[in-house]
C-alpha cells in the first residue's frame, strides 16, 4: 500500500525547488525505486512527493564540457551512465560501477542522483563517485552551491543536502580522472539483485615505466557508516611498485576504515574483504592502466 497524500508533478528545476519550499513535508522522488520502497513499508507516509521523474534539460544525460570536465545529470539512470560514449571514453570505471546495482529493469529506473542522495553505505555507485573526488551541485531556494563528495555524508542515511535543495548534476573535474585507470568491486553472495555486503574502488596512475605508481586512490562502501577513502592506503603505496603496492594496500586500507557486523557479515569478514579487494582492485587497475604484473 502507497499512502500518497500529495504528488507534484515538476515541470523544471526552479519548479521542483519552488515546490519543495512550500511544503516542509514534500520530498524528492525520482526513479522511486528507494523511495516507494519505503513508502510501502510505511515509512515516511503519508507521502508528499515533489517528482522529477523525466525532467530532462540540466538535470539529464552525460555530458562533456569544454575544459574536459565529465557533467553527469542527477536524473540519468544507471544503464545510461553505463553506455554513455562519454564514460566509456573517459571513466569506464563509473559505467562498470553502474552495471552492478539490482538487475537490468533496476538499472532503467534507478538514478544516479538517488544513489548519491540516499545517503547509504552500499550505495554501488558511491565508492567509485569517491574515488574520483566528484563535485555535487545543488539548487535550493537560495541558489546554487557545489559540495565536494568528501563533504557529502553526515551520517548513515543523511547527507549535507538541504531537504528543499536539489541535486541537479554530479562533475568530473578532468585531472580527478584522466591519466587513472580504475576497478571497481562489488562482493555480495551473488552477483544480481544484491546489495553490496563491501564495495571497492580503486584508481591507480601509472608512472612511464608502468609500475610505479604514481597516484593511487581507494575508496570503499560499508567499510564504515558512509562510504569512504582510505587516506592510509593511499599514501602508503604512493611511489611503490605495483607488486609492493599490493602486498601492503589491504593492511593499510584497514587503518582507516571501520566496518561492523551485520547480518549480512561478521566484522571480521568485512575486514578480510577490505584487505583482498583493496588487492585485487589495485592490481587489476594497474592492468588496466598498462603494468604487466
Ligand atoms: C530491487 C532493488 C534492488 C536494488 N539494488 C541496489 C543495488 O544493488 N545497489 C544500489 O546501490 N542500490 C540498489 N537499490 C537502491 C536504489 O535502486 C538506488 O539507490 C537508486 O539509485 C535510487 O535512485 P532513484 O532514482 O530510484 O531514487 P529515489 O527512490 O527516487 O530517491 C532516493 C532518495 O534520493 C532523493 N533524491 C533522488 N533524486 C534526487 C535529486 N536529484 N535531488 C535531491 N534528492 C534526490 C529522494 O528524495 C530519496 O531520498 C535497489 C533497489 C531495489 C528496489
């Protein structure tokens, strides 16, 4: 049962933030595919829902900008962010990441601004968007503002957003990923429909004698409350060889973060995943980025 009590209808951005603003019970619902779940549990009912599902205009597509900059629009949905020419050119790693929530009829409907904006540990596109340092640009009722994915989560399940803000595009500035190859991991006990018991990304740069790694960035879903990077791992295997990168990434990625039992997974399997994954993640960008190992 969806106890709907009220549903808007946005005819644009401006529209759907006026809408949000006079109505301190409204809430966004794009794809709906978090939110009517909720709302069937009864959670968050009776519902005000300010919708955005299909605006198009800023809010959609990918898009490359004139300085090399990836603009994704909050509303494209997974399989979109997939086969966009744009990231498989540029950011393969994000389209893979986009390939791994739910099943086919999931990733038509679920959006990548809802991912980001429900706030979850799990969230598969999460890990990678960290990895790459994303910008998220808002629109509220008094303007417009740009959050750096590092200043996103608050909390489990919360987010710096405004309630009446919108999240209309998420950006990849063009030095957060060219010149990286990146991996992305998603352990779950099986591989469809299936949320994520720890995720993992990887973006590894080489130097020109393809071993050394110049830069490396890491980052995790439900490795902790919010998914996060691992400044430890980070600057422990910058300037090693990928063979010696990669026996000490897993020891260093547990520094930093902080995983917990579930009844998905005990603790200490969590650690054993964020330990192999951190390996296997590193070594398999590397190959993609050209190394040998
Ligand atoms: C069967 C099933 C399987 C799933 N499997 C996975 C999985 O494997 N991996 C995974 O990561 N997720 C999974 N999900 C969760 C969900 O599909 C994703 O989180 C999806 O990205 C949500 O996008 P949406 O457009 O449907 O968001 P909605 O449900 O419309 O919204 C989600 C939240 O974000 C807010 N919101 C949405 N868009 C905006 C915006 N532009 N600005 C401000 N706020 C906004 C809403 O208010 C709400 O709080 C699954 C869901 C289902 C039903």
């Amino acid at each position: 049962m969806y106890d709907i009590e009220y549903l808007h209808q946005a005819t644009s951005v401006d529209d759907a933030v006026a809408a949000l603003a006079a109505d301190p019970l409204a809430q966004v619902i794009a794809g709906g595919t978090d939110v009517l779940v909720k709302l069937r549990d009864g959670k968050g009912a009776p519902a005000h829902l300010v919708s955005i599902h299909g605006l198009a205009g800023e809010l959609s597509g990918v898009t490359l900008l004139d300085d090399g900059c990836v603009r994704i629009g909050a509303n494209t949905v997974f399989h979109s962010v997939t086969t966009s020419p744009v990231i498989q050119e540029r950011i393969p790693v994000l389209g893979e990441a986009c390939d791994t929530p739910g099943g086919p009829q999931l990733r038509i409907a679920g959006t990548i601004g809802g991912n980001l904006c429900n706030g979850v540990t799990s969230a598969d596109s999460a890990s990678t968007c960290m990895a790459l340092g994303v910008l998220l640009d808002l629109v509220g009722p008094e303007g417009r503002r740009t959050v750096p994915i590092d200043e996103w989560y608050a909390g489990p399940g919360r987010t710096v957003r405004r309630r009446d803000e919108l999240l209309v595009a998420i950006r990849v500035p063009r030095s957060h990923y060219e010149g990286f190859a990146g991996e992305y991991i998603k352990y779950g006990k099986r591989n469809a429909l299936e949320i994520a018991t720890m995720g993992c990304c990887c973006l590894v740069r080489l130097a020109e004698d393809h071993d050394t790694l110049a830069d490396v960035r890491l980052a995790f879903g439900v490795a902790g409350p919010v998914p996060m990077r691992s400044h430890a791992a980070e600057d422990g295997v910058r300037g090693l060889s990928v063979a010696q990168a990669a026996e000490r990434v897993g020891e260093l990625a547990l520094e930093d973060t902080r995983p917990r039992d579930s009844w998905r997974a005990s603790k200490a399997f969590r650690q054993q995943l964020i330990k192999e994954m951190s390996r296997r993640a590193l070594m398999s960008a590397a190959r993609k980025g050209g190394a040998t190992v």
